[in-house]
C-alpha cells in the first residue's frame, strides 16, 4: 500500500449562539515514524468551558499516543485526569482516538462517543471491539468509579473510509417531527453510503461537510449542540503542480513548458509573467474572466491545460491567509463561504489534493522588491514557504518545492 494516500477531512459548526465549539479535533503527522494521529473529543456541553476540556482531552491523547505510551496507559492517564460531573457521574469530554501506520494497520480507542463507521467497498464492515475497563480514582469517601473504553485494530484497504462524530450528529433533530429520538446511527450510516454512492470519489473533507450540513438540517438550521464529523479516507494520492514565478534564466523557459505539459495531475498558474510564459512557449492563448469580479483578489484566467490560472503575490498571500484562519477551530466556515474568487479556487484544488509540487521561478520581481535585496528575502519564496508549512503541518499533504 506504498501508493495509498491518507487523507484527513473534518468539519465543524458550534452550538447555535456559541462563539466557540465545545468540540476539539488535531490531527498531526508523526515527524518520526510518519504515523498519522488524530483525535475528535466532544466537551460537555458547549460554549468555552466545553471547548477547553475537550481541547484538553484531545491534546492529551494526542502527545501520549505521539510518544509511544502504551494506548490502555494513556487512556487510563487520561480519565483520571479529566474532572467528573458530580451530579451525573460522567466525564466532563469524551474521545475518539485513531493511531493510524504508514503501513495502514489502524488502532482505535473510544469513550463515550458514537461509534465510528468503517466503509468498505460500499458496504458499513462492522469491527470487533475490546472493552477495556478503567478504574478511575475519586475522593476518599467516594466509592472508585469505572470507565469502559472500547479498542479496536484492523488493517486499512484503499478505498476504505472511516467516519466518526460526536453525538451532535447522531443527536440531530431530536424532538422534531421526524426524528423525535434523533437522527440516529443507523440512518447515519444509510446517508454515508448514500453519498458515497453518488459520487465515489468524493474526498474526506466534502463527506465530512456533508454530513454535518444534514445533522444541521435536522436541527431546522440551528445547531442544538456543537457538530462535528471527521472522514479518514485511503486513497491513491491526488497530484498537483503550482508554477509561480519565473526562471531566472529566460533559457530556461522552454523547460518550465515541458515540466507544465508533462505534469500527470491538475495544474495552477499563479502569476501574469508565469502565464505568459507558458501559453508563449506552448502556443496556448489566456482569456482573462471579467465576471464576478472580487474588490480584493485579482480576476482568474484560463488556459487550455491549466486548471486555474491567476495572478501571483496577492493571490498567494491570501491563499496562505485562507489556509492559516481555517486550520483553526470552526475555521472551516471561511473555506466554505459563498465568496468564489482566485484565492478561494485555490484553496479548493489544495486541499482536495494530496500530493503538491511547487515550481517555483526564482527571478526577482523588481514590482515587488529592491533587486539589490538578497534572493532568500524575496516575497514569493517566503509566501510559497508559508504555504508549504501550512499544508504539510495542518492539513498533513506532501509538499515540495522546486526552484527554477
């Protein structure tokens, strides 16, 4: 499975009048043994107070299934550190903790939340699990409370899609009409497949939305809880080529051609000189696209092979804006807005890739900088670098970088 793809996707909306999501979700990429980590942990309750523990609760699990503490210890550290509502008995944050390896043999741990789905080949597999009790200390003169964690393991396939939530999903529309005890796990279940069925290839990060846009639905539009759904989906890996910039040898224009040409992948443009350059060497002319302008970024082009073409610095500068503010806790609202500009298309075909190649031309555009200024300082590169830290820190893509 060296050619299969792990790709990441949640999304997010906090309780209706909440500022804040009282659920917290990290995933992270082990610099060391390149395991991909992630966590979804639901707080009780909403707003800040909620927020906190579950941010809590998931970094946790995160750091100690990092360090390779055994999964029974960490979980055990970690229930007798959450606090314990006096009136109900219960954890103040419940977990959903997935270990996966490069060799896509994945581990699982769960308290309290629904249970994950494992899709494969269009069907809902349903896995063995361990019950693992965990004592939990109290006070002197409390009787010792037990916690049951669920564990599980199994060997990923491509194609496969594991799917978890918090209980704002399975929750929805509790009272209504139509699902007066809620939308429930099995009907759940029928709408992941459903989607899935409509469109096969659909990436973790729109299955994730999709489904929590139906949980809002239930709820007629207004969040009754924070909903919050995470998609893990194996994959063969998505390609894409970003040229910006360009050669600081005109001779090497031509190459900078045959690498846009010879690219297997979708392909961006990102900036007027780039452009040029290769609807020059390839024969191939641009149309600049005058409607929907947007006041602040650019207009788009086309040209026949490049999937976007858009201007350079300012496009870039926002793309990494984008990127930055939407990798935070409900941040994906700005992802997804109505607002469709060069910025926005960008971060679109970024995100849905996973595999990144930035070309990246090394002259220095007088327009932006004093020549005299040393290439490291030049403000393409420092952009593209931001981006590349983005992309392969937050959002787990492998980025490279290549100057011309």
């Amino acid at each position: 499975m060296n050619d299969t793809f792990i790709e990441v996707g949640h999304y997010q909306l906090c309780k209706n009048g909440e500022a804040a999501p009282g659920d917290a979700f990290l995933s992270q990429k082990h610099d060391g043994d390149g395991r991909v980590i992630t966590v979804l942990s639901d707080g009780l309750g909403s707003g800040i107070k909620a927020g906190v523990l579950s941010t809590l609760t998931a970094t946790m699990a995160m750091k100690f299934v990092a360090s390779d503490i055994p999964i029974r210890r960490a979980a055990t550290i970690i229930m007798n550190t959450l606090p314990v509502c006096r009136e109900r008995g219960i954890s103040y944050a419940t977990f959903t903790l997935v270990d996966i390896e490069p060799n896509s043999s994945v581990r699982i741990m769960e308290y309290d939340n629904p249970d994950y789905v494992l899709v494969r080949q269009n069907v809902v597999v349903e896995p063995i699990k361990q019950a693992m009790p965990i004592e939990r200390k109290s006070a002197k003169s409390a009787p010792t409370r037990e916690a049951i964690l669920y564990y599980s393991d199994y060997r990923a396939r491509p194609g496969d899609r594991l799917v978890f939530f918090s209980d704002g999903v399975t929750q929805s529309g509790m009272g209504m009409r139509l699902t007066p005890l809620g939308w429930g796990a099995a009907p759940v279940q029928e709408y992941i497949l459903e989607e899935i069925a409509k469109r096969q290839d659909v990436s973790a990060r729109e299955l994730a939305r999709s489904i929590v846009t139906r949980a809002v639905q239930n709820d007629q539009y207004q969040a009754r809880d924070d909903i919050t759904c995470a998609v893990i989906y194996f994959r063969h890996p998505r390609d894409l080529l970003i040229m910006t910039g360009p050669p600081v040898n005109p001779d090497h224009d031509a190459e900078m051609a045959r690498e846009f040409t010879g690219f297997n992948g979708k392909k961006i443009l990102c900036g007027g000189t780039t452009a040029n350059i290769v609807s020059r060497e390839l024969g191939k002319p641009l149309k600049l696209i005058m409607k929907d302008l947007d006041p602040v970024v650019p207009p788009m082009s086309t040209m026949d092979g490049a999937d976007l073409v858009t201007e350079g610095i300012i496009t870039m500068g926002m793309v990494s804006e984008i990127l930055d503010r939407s990798s935070l806790p409900g941040g994906n609202l700005l992802v997804d807005s109505d607002r469709k500009n060069a910025a926005t298309r960008m971060v679109e075909l970024l995100l849905d890739s996973d595999r990144i190649t930035f070309l990246v031309g090394t002259k220095i555009n007088e327009a932006h900088q004093d020549p005299n200024m040393p290439v490291e300082l030049e403000i393409r590169r420092n952009v593209v670098k931001k981006i590349q830290s983005l992309l392969s820190e937050r959002y787990l893509k492998e980025v490279s970088v290549r100057y011309i």
